[in-house]
C-alpha cells in the first residue's frame, strides 16, 4: 500500500564528503519523489548542500545549533548562522549531543527557543533509555521530556528515539510505535509533525510510515545509502 505523503529526515552524523553530497542530491532530487526530504548534513557540508537543492520537496537541516544568538563560543554555531546556510530545519536535543555533550531538557528547550526566533524549525529529539524502557517507565520519561522540552510557539516537529533503537538495528516494535506516537499525540495535540526514529531500514520503514500517528521518520545509517534512501523517498 502507497502511504500519503510524510516527512523522511536524514541525519548524517559525522559523515559525508562534498563530493558524496552532491551526488546523493542529484541522484535523490532525479526520482520521482513521493515524501518530504529533509536532508541533515554537517553544518561543513551545508552551504554546498543548498546551492544543490532545486526542489521544494527537498529542505536542509543541521544536526544542532547554540542556545545563545551569537558571542564568544568558540567552535560553536548560532541558529542566525544555520539559517544563514539555506537551512529551514535543525535537529535539537538529539540522544548524541544529551549522552556526549550532557545536553539535559533545559537546554534543548532553550536551544528550540533560540532555533525558533532565527526562524528554524526544530526537530525535537525524545526517548527513553533501554533501563527505563525495561523499568516499564518509558512513557513517564516521555511526559517529562515533553513538558521541560517544549518551546512555547508551536513551530516545532518532535522525533521519538527510542535511545536503544538508534543505530543498533533494533527498531521500536510497531506496536511500541504506535502506544508511544498515541501517547505523545495525547500531549502535544493534533498538529505538530511526529517523526519516530530508531534503526528504519528500506526493510521496515513502509510499515512505520503506515503506523498511527506517524508523520515520518529520522534515519541515521541508511540515509547513508543513496539507493536505499532514495527508495524510502519514493516509496518503494
Ligand atoms: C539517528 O541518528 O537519529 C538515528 C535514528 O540513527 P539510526 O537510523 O542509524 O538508528
């Protein structure tokens, strides 16, 4: 079954060449693409990676941004420079930067603020570690994410990574999926866009889009895989 139209996001971590990069847009932006791309670069890659979009289903994202609007913070960026870039769309609170760089809910709520001012959609990273998941208190962690997390405009997408899916391999059952996305809906309310993230495959990521609630997916490793990742774009 073809799934309506969805957000697929790929973040690229730290990896990627120029060269890569071009190639995966030409490739991706010459099929017939049936979702939205929103494409995660490094913040080195972005500037290149925006004079290589020509498409409206195709938009840029960074994979964070500083809270502060500019200063002295050597070897950061602010949310002014990132959407200097082209981008329109940056990942906040991602599990990486909250276990290496001990982002806590505080922070990711002001780096959305701060994201949103400079007019950046944030997507918003929550989920709960393999301990709380296996203490049965993954929908608590969940709740208290959202509500230290939330910026108050609602210019916002949320991406529900389950920490023990993200580049293990081992995806969120759909079922988990489903109780989680129903959850957050709860919470949030029927309009901002719900991403589920955690190890979506060409194998599995047609029945994740197909789920409840469901607006789309952030795919770390596969987005890698031009051919595989252009699949997903187009749906088959
Ligand atoms: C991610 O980096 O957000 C992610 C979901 O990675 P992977 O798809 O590799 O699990």
């Amino acid at each position: 079954m073809m799934t309506s139209p969805k957000i697929i996001a790929g973040n690229w971590k730290m990896n990627g060449t120029a060269a890569f990069l071009k190639e995966c847009l030409s490739y991706w932006q010459g099929l017939d693409l049936i979702h939205d791309l929103v494409i995660c670069p490094p913040f080195t890659l972005l500037t290149e990676a925006n004079k290589n979009i020509h498409l409206s289903k195709v938009s840029l994202g960074a994979q964070d941004c500083h809270q502060k609007p500019l200063g002295a913070f050597t070897g950061n960026i602010s949310a002014d420079q990132v959407k200097e870039t082209g981008c329109s769309h940056v990942i906040i609170g991602h599990s990486e930067r909250r276990q290496y760089h001990g982002e806590n809910n505080d922070l990711v709520k002001v780096k959305a603020e701060t994201a949103i001012l400079s007019g950046l959609k944030p997507i918003i990273c929550v989920g709960e570690n393999l301990a709380e998941r296996e203490q049965g208190s993954a929908l608590e962690v969940l709740k208290n994410q959202i509500e230290e997390c939330l910026p108050k405009s609602p210019e916002f997408l949320i991406a529900y990574e389950p920490v023990w899916a993200i580049g293990t391999g081992k995806a969120a059952s759909l079922k988990d999926i489903e109780e989680v996305h129903s959850f957050l809906r709860r919470l949030i309310g029927p309009y901002i866009p719900l991403l589920y993230g955690g190890s979506v495959t060409l194998e599995n990521y047609k029945e994740i889009l197909l789920t409840n609630n469901v607006d789309g997916v952030l795919v770390g490793g596969a987005s890698l895989k031009k051919e595989d990742f252009g699949r997903m774009l187009c749906d088959q």
